[in-house]
C-alpha cells in the first residue's frame, strides 16, 4: 500500500480579505502559518515521514510547505516546484471580493466561476497588469501555457501530466510524497484519483492547512476513501466555509 498526503496552503492574505487569487502570489496570514506548523504537528504526531516534496510556485504554497516541515524536523527533503501545481488561474476576476461578485453577478453565476468543472472565469487581457506572462518563474512556458483564465478542466490537463510523469512514478518506486498545493489544483487531483464526475465535482471543497490522505493499491487507486487527519468535523466545518466565501 501507498500512502499519499496533500495539505492545502493555510490561510493567505487574500483568503483573509475574501479575494479571488489564482495565481497572484500573496503570502500566508499568522492563522495561515499557524495552520500550516499545526498541520506538521498532526503528521509529526502520527509518525508520518517523506521523501520527498512536491508544490507550486506560489509562497503560500511553499511556505505551507517550509512551515509544516520545520514542524516535522524534515527541512532538508528536497523540494520540487512546479508551476502545474499552481492554484487554478482565476482571469478577471483575481483580485476581485468573492461576495462583493457574488452580489453584483448572483450566487449562482459566482457558484459556476468557482467550482464547475468546463466554465472558465471572465479572461484577462495578455495587456492586464495582472497577467503573469513576464514573469521570470514562467519563462520557460510556452506562450500559450501561462494562462489568461481557467476552468477545473483546463487546471486538470497542466496537473494531470505532472501526476503522471513526476508524482505517480515516484510513488510506485517506494517515495513517500507530501504535496503542499491549492484548493482547485488539489480538487484537479481529488477528482482523478477519485473519480468523480464533472456534475459532482462542484461539491468539493479543500480546507486549508489540513492534511489530507490517500491510501492507493499498487495501480494508484484509493483502498478506502481519502480522509483527513485531525477532527473530521473541523475538517467538514472548513470545508463549508470555503464554500460559502462565494456568497453574496
Ligand atoms: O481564490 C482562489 O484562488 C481560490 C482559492 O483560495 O478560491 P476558490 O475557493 O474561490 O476557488
């Protein structure tokens, strides 16, 4: 059996102000560091180890990451950053309140935006300031890699390729993977291995800074449903949370 754990980023800034962020690169709040150092309690406290380290590269990623490591004693893994484990692109609306949209566009259409799995976001302009086209951590994509907006779908095809070059071979040599990433890169990877459909996918929602386990079969797929470590129902409390940040 192999063990998997993906851990949402904790809290960022822009969580905090209720903002779209996508791949603007904000940094953790102090309930965010602290979430992230708790999550490396949890794992540290169940006698979890890696070897090795896989996130984005956005900081409230990373420093999830370096956070919960510090935690577990393990600051020395490598670490491998990739841009396809970045948070889903949000378009236009990054930036923006989520219910401040919410009341000028409806709780439905802002439902759609968030969580469907084929409807992308408004686009931004390649003028936008905001796109992240010259940004030197993107330089090696391909002009058409560095996203203007994307849906689930178009988040799932850039991790599904890294999943299966990178993380599923490294699984099946025996690593123990931690994987600190985003709340829709993370539904992207919920939503292969477990299977479920484009209609239910809009139900999902990832809490931030708990992990979040899989236990896989020799093919990768889940022996029992993934879970979370800690209090399921803090867990499930989060999870809500999440989903209502969308309403007006
Ligand atoms: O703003 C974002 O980039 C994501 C994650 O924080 O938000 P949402 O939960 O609305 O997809």
């Amino acid at each position: 059996m192999y063990k998997l754990v993906l851990i949402r980023h904790g809290q960022s800034t822009w969580n905090l102000e209720n903002r779209f962020t996508g791949w603007t690169d904000v940094p953790l709040t102090q309930q965010g560091i602290d979430e992230a150092r708790q999550a490396g309690r949890l794992l540290k406290a169940g006698g979890w180890d890696f070897d090795v380290c896989h996130t984005s590269v956005l900081k409230r990623a990373t420093h999830t990451l370096w956070h919960c490591l510090d935690e577990l004693d393990r600051t020395w893994l490598p670490v491998v950053h990739t841009w396809r484990l970045n948070e889903r692109h949000y378009g236009a609306l990054q930036g923006l309140n989520k219910a401040e949209t919410a009341k000028k566009f409806g709780d439905e259409q802002v439902l759609v935006w968030r969580r469907s799995y084929d409807t992308p976001p408004p686009a931004l302009e390649p003028t936008d300031p905001r796109y992240e086209g010259s940004d030197v951590r993107y330089a090696k994509l391909s002009a058409g890699q560095v996203p203007l907006t994307e849906c689930l779908k178009d988040t799932v095809e850039r991790v599904l390729p890294y999943w299966n070059e990178a993380m599923a071979p490294a699984i099946r040599a025996g690593k123990r993977l931690v994987v600190a990433a985003h709340g829709n890169s993370i539904r992207a990877l919920v939503k292969y291995l477990d299977g479920i459909s484009d209609a239910d996918i809009v139900g999902l929602n990832i809490p931030n800074g708990i992990p979040l386990v899989y236990e896989l079969d020799a093919d990768l797929k889940p022996l029992r449903p993934h879970y979370y470590l800690g209090d399921p129902e803090a867990a499930a409390r989060a999870a809500a949370a999440v989903a209502s940040q969308g309403k007006a």
